[in-house]
C-alpha cells in the first residue's frame, strides 16, 4: 500500500505549478476585462440618467 504522505509531498510541486499558472491567468484576463467593463457600465450608466430625467 502507498503511503498518502508520499504521494501528497510528490505532487505537491505540480499542483503548485497549476495554481501559479492559474493565478497568471486570472491576472491577466482581470487585466484586460476590468477597464473593458467598467467603461461599459460607465457609458451606459449616464445613458439610463439621461433617460429617466
């Protein structure tokens, strides 16, 4: 039988990796969405002002 402390410690740099790899990922697309998005809602904000007044 396979010891678990073995095989935790042996894919513990892999799964480091991914979460490393992950976390690029998501500050990247927060990057390049973010400011997208929030000109979006901006725009349209004083769009629907405008409109109720």
């Amino acid at each position: 039988m396979v010891n678990m402390t073995w095989i935790i410690l042996t894919m513990q740099p892999r799964l480091m990796k991914i979460n490393s790899s992950a976390a690029r990922s998501m500050t990247l697309a927060l990057g390049i969405f973010l400011p997208e998005y929030l000109l979006y809602r901006y725009d349209h904000d004083d769009q629907t002002e405008e409109g109720g007044e």
